[in-house]
C-alpha cells in the first residue's frame, strides 16, 4: 500500500494581540512549545513540516530547535491567517495531504493525530476528504486534515480568507472524528487566562 504523504503546516505568525506577545514564543512552565508541537506532527507520521512564523523570529528559532528547512517566513503576517497558509503552500507538492494547526493550541499530542489520520485513511475518498477531531458534544477541533484533492482551492483562497470556507463547502466530505477524555485538540491560549488553564492541565496530567 503507499503510504500517503502528510504535510504538516503549523500557522504560527500571528502577532498575539490578545495574548500580549506573538503566540509563537508561547512557553508553557519556560519550556518553548513550538518545536514540541512540530515533534508530535513528526511522531505521528508527517514526513513534511511547514512552520509558518514573522520574518524578526527566523534566527530565533534557528537557535532554538527548529531548522532552515522546516521554517517558512511569511513577509506579510498581518494580511490574514490564510496568508500564513498560502506561503506554505508554495512548498507543498501535489500529493501532499495537510495537517493545518495553529500554534497556539500546544497540547496536540501524536495519539490524537494518529488517531485522525487512520480514520481519514478509512474514509472511502481520502484525497477528496477532509477530517477533524471532535469532542463527544460536537466540539470542533485541530488538527485540519485536509485530502490533496483540495489543494487547487485552497491555492486560490485571498490571504484573509477563512479556513471555515473549505470546510463549509465540503460538509459532504467532512468527517469528524470524536475525540474522547482528551481537551488538548480543544483548546486555544488566545489570553493569560487561558495560558494558565493549559498550564494546569499539564500540572495535573504530570
């Protein structure tokens, strides 16, 4: 059977307005988890990472456990989310399937992709399928596992130009994978608040 390629796309340009700082430099107990994030993509079977970030954080993560080749520099950041997306798309190939995540979801962990991934494998179009996790109340959650049939449209998204769409215009093909006793696909740090909250699950899960 050939294994299909997966191509993990991490947004992580955002500037964090909310939060107070650009949601890449998030640190959760001072331990940087944007190159953790990218390691459960990598563990979970994605041979290709795309880690979009602003062009004054390249050397940063250089120094700190990312490489040339997985990081992509988006010059206009503030254009739109869906700018950070159509840059690294310009590095995926025709028959790469996505995982889009977004940064400022951190605890990702390689079950729940692997999780994800072998039920869109199942489905019976996986190029021409897109799949999500869920929570058992209907929750939707990260990563986006979006099949290569999509790529063309995607690539004629405008830069701010929501994700949403795909989704709304293919709920046929949408397949929501429940996902249980697991909050980290669920939530997002957009503040102190919530930045705390994941930082007391970890404590507990420790």
């Amino acid at each position: 059977m050939t294994v299909p390629q997966l191509h993990a796309v991490i947004l992580s340009a955002g500037a964090g307005t909310r939060l107070g700082y650009p949601k890449a430099l998030l640190k959760l107990h001072d331990k940087l988890m944007l190159p953790l994030i990218c390691q459960a993509f990598k563990s979970a079977g994605g041979q290709h990472v795309s880690v979009v970030i602003r062009p004054e954080h390249e050397s940063f993560f250089l120094d700190n456990g990312l490489t040339a080749r997985e990081i992509v520099v988006n010059d206009s950041p503030d254009d739109g989310r869906t700018s950070s997306l159509l840059c690294a798309l310009q590095r995926v190939s025709a028959e790469h399937n996505l995982l889009v995540h977004s940064c400022d979801i951190p605890l990702i962990s390689c079950d729940a992709i692997q999780q994800l991934v072998v039920a869109w494998l199942n489905t019976d179009d996986p190029a021409n399928s897109l799949a999500r996790l869920c929570s058992p109340g209907g929750k939707g959650g990260h990563p986006l596992l979006i099949g290569c049939g999509h790529l063309a449209t995607l690539r004629a998204f405008d830069a701010n130009q929501p994700l949403r769409d795909l989704i709304n215009s293919n709920k046929h093909s949408l397949l929501n994978v429940i996902r249980s006793g697991d909050p980290g696909p669920f939530i997002g740090i957009n503040n102190a608040e919530q930045l705390a909250l994941v930082e007391s699950l970890l404590n507990d899960a420790g």
